[in-house]
C-alpha cells in the first residue's frame, strides 16, 4: 500500500492505496464520485475523463499514485453549489445527451477544448477534438452544438465574473 | 493487474540505482502504452520507476542548429510549442497526430520511442528526421535506435534523456490512422534537406523502416512522378484484422506520395 495525499474537486485527500489502482477506480470505488464513467477500460471512449492539473486525461489510464500531490476534477466538482457551470448547462439547453453515460466525459473534454482552442469555436474544430470521446447514442450533433454554445458561454462577462 | 513495487525518484541517479538493482524494473514516463500492457498482464515488471520527478527531462529548447526535446516532454508540449512550429513544424504536425487530445496530455516523445511500437509516429519522425537520442550513457543515431518490433538498442539499465533533432530542410508527416485505435496503418515521413530521408511507420514486420528505394528515387528528382512504379513488397509488411501486407504496403506508398506532393508545394 502507498500512502497517497491528491486534491479531488477542491478537497484534500489522504488516503492508503494499492499501487495498481487506477485513479478512476480511486474516484468512483474508494471516493464514491461515480459520476465519472468506466465505458472502455481500455483509453479508447473518453467515458472517465476527468482534469489532473486544469488537463483533460484518461482516468482509467493513469495510476492513482501518478497524481500525488495534484488537483483533480471530476464531473462533481464542476458546478458551483447548484448553479450548473456554463458548460453543464449549454449541454442541457442543446440537449447534448441521451443516455448520458458519455457526458460526464464529454463536459470535462469540452472544458479542456476551451482552455486550449479559447471561446469561439466552429464545428470542424470541436469534433477534430472530440476524436478521444465517443458516444454510444451517436448524439455528436447536439454534443458539438453544447459544446459551441458552452464555450462561447465560458467567456461572457457574467460567467468570468463567476469565477 | 500484477503487483509492483512503486518508486518515484525526485533524481536521476536514485532512478538509475533501482533501475540498476532491479532487473525486471521498468520505467514509467506517460504511461498511455505501458498501463495498459500492465492492466491486460502483458507485462509484471517487479518495480515500476515513475520518471516524472525527476527534473530537467521535460521542455524544449532549440541548442545552435539543434531542437532539443527532453524525454519527459509530452505530446501536447510539442504540439502547441512556438518554438518547434517555427523550428521544425513537422514535428508539431505529428505530435497533434498522436492518439487524442487526452493522451496527447500524458504521453511522452521518450515513453513513444523506447516502446517502439510498430504503429506509433515519433518513431518515423526520429528515422525520417535523423534525430539523436540522447541517453544517460551516450548519444545514439536513429538509425541504430529503432531495431525490431517493440525493440531498441537501450540497454536494460539505461534512461532515455532527450531527443535532438537538426533543424533545416522540410518535412511533411502523412498518416492514415486506424479509425478505432488511432495508431497508424500506414504513415509517412518525408524530409528534404542535405539529401532525402523517408521513414514508414505502422507497416512494417519489423517497424519503422527507411524506404531506400524511395528515397534514391526522391534524391535525384524530388517529385511524385519520381516514385511511380516503386512499390513496397506486401510479404514485408504487417498483415491482421485491420489489414493485409498488400494493403499496408499500398498504403505507405499513397502516404509518401502524399507527403512528397506537400513538400513540392510548399
């Protein structure tokens, strides 16, 4: 066992873990945040995507004593108290989900689209970006629709006054 | 998932000494390759050596007519460095290649090329572009880096530190990724510069290889038309679900062609 301390959505941690836990299985067996998804297992779906750091990763492809001493967020921690964050709530105004398992990793990949290709987005770009992030329902249109509209939400005055 | 020692050395001596005391050690750098060899149990290595305190293997710099890119430099430094779009964009070109932007997050340039995976893409672009790289013991071509299948000339005790590459030339990277997995099928690297260097990755039995005959082709007329009737033996080349030889080797040969025709209008 490996003595591990990590931030998880603003909290600290400090926990005992196996070194072979995955940190997804950190977040959803040991800390009971299952709101991100195990869909592939194998890096492939984008399901449990979550941000080490302020940067997307696969969670089920990275080790939990890899992100000792990091800040990690997961689908949990992006809103504020009950105020859905812009990204959360442009997906349910564009109904950016059906059955909704990919969601969790879809919002958090669409936050990382905005760090690294700023508010204003077009099509082409948001799904050349989405390659790592599948969606069973085959709902893309809606998805990029969110994810366009999110962004563009991200950078208004009130939402940056908000953070 | 077989069990390990975990260690996280914060110097690269502590790393060397567990590297050295544990034969069946290996190091960890991104981790995007070696995890999931390690959840499917294809590979129980005793101890697992995590790269990622030690400091000064991630950054990029260019050194005289050098780029320097430290091992531990992930794929998204590459990608969306100023410094390597305007030193050796084609460099740029395959690191946003690579897997997906979550990847591209943890995936390092040292972790690609010491697993040497018949499909990946830094390897073309250290053959095609004649990088060096640079260890803890000694500074290797390339061309002698890059051995066989998931092999390279590392000694089991030795640390990739950096990658350098000469700047200069053009280059022009073309792949055709497997829609599922993102590897390539078949990719091309085509330079031009003192002379002509064309790497093939994700096709070849024994992986990246230099296409010689495209590349004499290519030296005395650096043109598409140059390569008509130059084919790639399919008996050489990977053969499974996703694809025949036949198929790879056509590929590789529309990839060159493609790479050579962006370089002409450039």
């Amino acid at each position: 066992m490996q003595e591990l301390s990590l931030n998880v959505n603003g909290r600290p941690v400090h926990t005992s873990v196996d070194v072979r836990m995955l940190l997804v299985q950190l977040l959803r067996d040991d800390l009971r945040l299952t709101g991100t998804h195990v869909g592939c297992d194998t890096s492939q779906c984008g399901a449990c995507t979550v941000h080490v750091d302020g940067e997307a990763v696969k969670s089920c492809a990275v080790l939990a004593v890899q992100v000792e001493g990091c800040n990690v967020l997961t689908i949990e921690g992006v809103a504020v108290h009950e105020v859905l964050h812009p990204m959360q709530e442009a997906f349910r105004e564009h109904h950016g989900l059906q059955c909704g398992f990919c969601t969790p990793g879809m919002i958090l990949a669409g936050m990382d689209i905005v760090r690294r290709r700023g508010h204003q987005l077009d099509e082409h770009t948001v799904r050349a970006e989405l390659e790592g992030n599948l969606c069973r329902c085959t709902g893309y249109h809606n998805i990029v629709k969110a994810i366009i509209a999110g962004a563009q939400a991200m950078g208004s005055p009130a939402s940056v006054a908000a953070e | 998932m077989f069990t390990f020692n975990y260690h996280r050395p914060d110097t690269l001596a502590l790393a060397l000494d567990t590297l050295t005391a544990n034969e069946e050690a290996k190091l960890l750098a991104g981790g995007q390759t070696l995890i999931a060899t390690l959840k499917q149990r294809l590979a129980s290595p005793s101890d697992l050596i995590d790269l990622a305190s030690i400091p000064g293997l991630r950054g990029i710099e260019v050194n005289g007519d050098r780029l320097v890119v430290g091992a531990m430099t992930r794929h998204a430094d590459v990608e969306n460095s100023t410094l390597v779009r305007e030193a050796l964009p084609v460099l740029a070109e395959v690191a946003a290649l690579i897997g997906d932007p979550a990847v591209r997050n943890r995936g390092t340039i040292g972790g690609s090329i010491a697993n040497n995976d018949p499909s990946a893409d830094y390897p073309a672009a250290c053959l095609g572009l004649n990088a060096t790289i640079v260890t803890d013991q000694r500074r290797i071509e390339a061309d002698d880096f890059f051995v066989g299948l998931f092999e390279t000339a590392l000694a089991a005790d030795e640390i990739v530190l950096a990658v350098e590459f000469s700047l200069g030339g053009q280059g022009a990277y073309e792949k055709f990724p497997n829609p599922a997995s993102r590897f390539a099928m078949a990719g091309a690297l085509v330079w031009r510069g003192d002379g002509v260097r064309v790497a093939i990755t994700g096709a070849g039995q024994d992986g990246v290889f230099r296409w010689t005959e495209a590349e004499e082709a290519l030296a005395g007329d650096f043109s598409v038309a140059a390569l008509e009737g130059l084919e790639l033996s399919g008996d050489e080349m990977i053969g499974d679900i996703h694809g025949s030889g036949a198929y790879r080797a056509h590929l590789a040969g529309v990839m060159t062609r493609r790479a050579v025709a962006r370089i002409v209008r450039s």
